[in-house]
C-alpha cells in the first residue's frame, strides 16, 4: 500500500508508536540553500520549495525519526549531527572533474554492514525532473533491493519528487511519503500516478455481491449496534449510503451540533492470549491522518462476541504508550505484530453489553470484518 500525504512530518510522527516502520529513507533539507531556482547547468527555474533549504531539520526531528524507525538512511548525513556509522552509502554521479555541482552524496545509515557504493548519472536517470533535488528512482530501487526485506514498512518524511514512492510501489512495499510543499506535492502525486498508471482489470472495488460476503454481514451487525448505542446517547448519525467500499463506518455530532467525530467499528473479539485487541496498522495511518486533515477526532469501537461487551475509545487515548506486565512478561503497546497493531483493553471504556441473541448471530459469523463504504446520509430515529 503507497499513502502520499501533503502534511507536516512532524506533525505525522508525533503521533505514531514506536517502530511503526522498519525503514525510513529520507532526505532532508541540507540546509545550503538547495531549495530552488537554476540548479547547476540546468536552464530549468524550479520553485523554491517549503523552507527553502536554509535549515536543517530541528534536533526533534531525528530524535522521532529514530523513535518510529528500526533503521534509517539519511541522505545529507554528513551536513548533520549523527553518531559514527560504518554503513556510508555513496551515491555516484558518474561526472566529469569539470561538472559544477558535487559528484557523489552521502547518505547516513544505522546499518552495521560495510559501506556502499552506487552509480547512476543524473542526466540519464529520470526522463522528468520536477524538482531541484530529484534523486533517481533506480537508486531508490537499489536501495530497497539492498536493505528491505518482503513485508517492511518504508516512510520517507520529505516525499520531493515521488522517486521512493515510485521505487516502493514496483517493489510492492508497503510505504508512507509525505511532502509539506502543496505545489510539489501536487507534482509528485501526479508523477507518481503517470508513472505506476495500470489498467484495473477487476472494476471497482466491492462488487455487486461486496454486502453479500460473510465478513462484511458480521461487519454491518456489528456497526448497526454502534450506532444504535449512539442514537440512545442523542448523536446526530451519518452512515454510508452504498453498499460499496467506503471510507469511514459512521460520521457522529453531538446533541448540540458543537462537536463532530469519525466512528470507526471493529467487530472482532479480543486476543485469546494477551490483553488486548487491534486492526491492520495501514487503517491506524487512515485514521491518523483523517484527523490531521479535518481536525476530526476518530472513536473506534470494538464489538467483542467473545465477551459480549461493546468498548473502545478515542484513537489518541487508546494509542498512548502503556506498559503491561502479563504473565510475567513485560508488553509494550502500542504493539505491532505481522501488519496490525495491537492495544490494551485497559485502555478502553466498555460501553454496552451485546443482547444475546445478537451475540449468537455474531458467533456464527466469520471474524473479519471488511465492510467499509462511500457517502454520507443522516440517520433520523422516532423520538
């Protein structure tokens, strides 16, 4: 899964448990003033972009870059205060003496494997350059062949170009990049779209017998017990009006109008073995970044037919970091396990008990739920 976002890394970071991702390959500002106009010999003028290069990123960056990373490639890592590494990656230019701008870069890792060389001219690499500091894709390319193995989580916090995202989708990681520059991340998003572009042979997602799968029937009940707990609390209710794939379950105001909230149902029962309950951690980055985008807080709710109780909480809550002693061992959450994360019960609030028959037909039922949907309509209830 590819997700570009146009926000502030920073912002995106202090939100994310520890080693959300198992690489981040980045590429900040130098802070030398890199951040636009005519490049070398180049006659093309490119828009200088956020910051303009002037600084370097602030010592909280590295410090959160490092806590949601379990490695990191920095480019620029020699204009930095990094500790002694002996993994350097060179970046060849493969230029003449006489070219005017530098003939390699570096890049720092927390790898303690030798370091490495990599060569690719500039002129040749990217048919389009859409930005001063576009490094090619082939070495994204190389770089994930060399360091990633199959199931890594790749974040890059200065997207640029779109060159990693490009590299990770043909290489079918799963990536996060983002770009706080809205012109060049319009770039980048419609590079990355011309340049991964297929023909989508299966039609759009769901299908005409999407509300007919098992899975998403356990969904739907589960979701309609949500929202019925929601209409006794006097919420204002908007659901999906499709039968199809949507993005969130349910839209909620309070009794006043004054607050509005994302509702999010998971109907799956809680661990047999730990204390706790979770969901696919590419839906915890959904969420996250629906609440930086429309300053909505997200509520998820667990409907539990193992134990008959409906509880959740809010995502910021329920995702603080919390350490649980359980069976003499020393568990830290959020925990992220094979692509999902995990949260203690104990940090969520049990809402409501499942009528037992209601319960029974969720038993019988599978325990994935994939129901998910498009539009918005309000639900009105009889007084």
């Amino acid at each position: 899964m590819i997700e570009l976002l146009n926000i502030d890394c920073l912002d995106y970071m202090k939100h994310m448990p520890n080693n959300a991702f198992d690489l981040a390959i980045v590429d900040p500002p130098y802070g030398i003033g890199m951040g636009g106009g005519k490049v070398g010999n180049s006659n093309q003028d490119y828009k200088q972009f956020h910051g303009e290069d002037k600084n370097i990123p602030p010592p909280e960056y590295f410090r959160e870059l490092k806590r949601i990373s379990t490695n990191q490639i920095i480019w620029g890592g020699n204009y930095f205060d990094l500790p002694p590494t002996p993994c350097f990656i060179v970046w060849d230019k493969v230029q003449p003496e006489e070219f005017t701008m530098a003939m390699c870069e570096f890049a720092w890792t927390s790898f303690k494997t030798p370091a490495k060389i990599f060569k690719q001219r500039v002129v040749s690499a990217d048919i389009e350059r859409i930005h001063p500091t576009q490094k090619p894709v082939k070495l994204y390319e190389w770089l994930l062949s060399t360091y990633v193995k199959p199931g890594d989580r790749i974040l890059d916090t200065h997207l640029g170009s779109g060159s990693s995202a490009i590299a990770a989708h043909y290489g079918g990681f799963d990536f996060v990049g983002m770009e706080i520059d809205t012109d060049y991340f319009k770039a980048a998003k419609a590079r990355f779209d011309a340049g991964t572009a297929q023909l989508d042979i299966f039609g759009q997602s769901g299908g005409s017998d999407w509300n007919k799968r098992t899975e998403v029937k356990k969904g739907c009940l589960g979701e309609n017990l949500v929202e019925k707990y929601l209409a006794k609390r006097k919420q204002t209710i908007y659901k999906p009006v499709t039968d199809q794939a949507h993005p969130v379950d349910r839209v909620c105001a309070s009794q006043d109008k004054s607050q509005m909230y994302i509702v999010e149902v998971k109907t799956k029962a809680r661990r047999k073995y730990y204390p706790d309950t979770g969901f696919d951690f590419s839906k915890h980055r959904e969420y996250l970044n629906l609440q930086l985008k429309h300053s909505l807080k997200v509520y998820v709710f667990f409907v539990d037919e193992e134990s008959g109780t409906i509880y959740g909480g809010l995502l910021d809550d329920i995702s603080r970091m919390t350490t649980i002693t359980h069976k003499g061992n020393r568990l830290e959450y959020p925990l992220i396990s094979k692509g999902i994360i995990y949260f203690p019960v104990e940090n969520m609030t049990e809402v409501e008990k499942i009528n037992p028959d209601v319960r029974g037909k969720l038993e019988a039922l599978t325990t994935k739920n994939t129901a998910y949907l498009k539009g918005l309509q309000e639900v009105r209830y009889a007084n």
